[in-house]
C-alpha cells in the first residue's frame, strides 16, 4: 500500500473536491490511471489532502504573525513607561529587512545648569547599526513676569554626536542662575 503526498505547490480552488458518482467506474492508481496515476477513487482523497496541507502553512504562518503582533502589543503597551523604547520591523530600499528602534526618556538636571554640554545619557538599549536622529523637548519652568521664558534650549551637541549606546546634549542657557534655566529634557531617538 502506498500513501498519498502533499502537492506543495497546491492553490485553494473552490469546488474541486467531488463526489463520485454511481455511474463512475472505481478506478485505483496505476500506470496509466486517470489523475496522473492516482486513478479517479483516489483523486477526492488527494484534493483533500492537498487542501489540509494548504491550511495547515497558513495555519503556520498566521501563528508567526500573532505571535509577532503580540510582541508588538507588549512593547507598544511599554509606551506607557518614561522611558523605554518599540523595535518595527521595515524594509529598507537600499538595506532590505531591518529593525527600526524608537526609544524615549528625560532627564532632569540636579540643578538648573548653565551653559555646555551634559551626559552622556545612555539609551535604554543600544542601537545594532546606528543612532540616526534625537530630538530634544526643554523642560523650562513657568516664572511669571518673564518675557524671555522658553529661550533655553536643550539640543544635540555638534562636538559629541549620538553613538549607538549614549548621547550629550548642549544647553545654551548662559546662566544657572537665569530664571529661565533649562529643569531638564524630554527627548526621543530612532536607529536601526
């Protein structure tokens, strides 16, 4: 006795199983039998077969996407954090699959700093390939009476650019005293 095999290159088709009917000769496989050889009472069982197995690599293949889609909530829902990062896969036009890392944070300054550069400020986790952007929010605080509120600005130092594990940032308040000295920054990176 022999066994049926899948056809690994089957495509769903509605209809193509059949039912057998009383006018039809029973016809096993042999050389020259009708189906390829299978022979006419054997081919319903090989369209089922064939069937079954379709279903069974897309069962696969849905399984992977959840399972996917589940890593993706998990992180998506670690957006709740201060700080934290959300790795998306991508294809890249000229670098094919890759991983696309968005990760978040602040810091708060021990004291209203003054002029220069602060850090480093390490990411939550390192980028494989390369930072390729940061962007920095200043936390200035609200003094009434003050015209000049927001001025300070908290921004990537030009001398000391992001690596793939820690960033500085420069502030450019030119006094720790000044009433509109930077508290602190919010700031966000992407990378590959």
């Amino acid at each position: 006795m022999a066994y049926l095999t899948e056809n690994q290159s089957y495509t769903w088709s509605l209809g193509d199983v059949y039912e057998i009917g009383d006018t039809d000769e029973v016809e096993g496989a042999g050389t020259g039998a009708s189906f390829g050889g299978i022979g006419i009472s054997n081919e319903p069982h090989q369209v089922l077969l064939n069937k079954a197995q379709f279903l069974r690599k897309n069962q696969v293949i849905d399984e992977a996407n959840i399972a996917a889609l589940q890593t993706f909530v998990a992180q998506f829902l670690s957006l709740l954090a201060a700080t934290g990062y959300i790795q998306i896969p991508v294809n890249d036009v000229n670098l094919g699959a890759q991983v696309a890392i968005i990760q978040w944070g602040s810091a708060m300054f021990a004291s209203p700093g003054a002029e220069g550069a602060y850090g480093p400020y390490s990411f939550p986790i390192a980028f494989p390939n390369a930072c390729l952007a940061i962007f920095c929010t200043t936390i200035t605080p609200e003094t009434t009476g003050k015209n000049n509120i927001g001025d300070n600005i908290v921004m990537v130092s030009t001398s000391q650019l992001p690596t793939k594990t820690q960033f500085y940032v420069w502030n450019n308040c030119p006094s720790s005293a000044s009433a509109n000295a930077a508290a602190g920054f919010f700031w966000i990176a992407i990378g590959y």
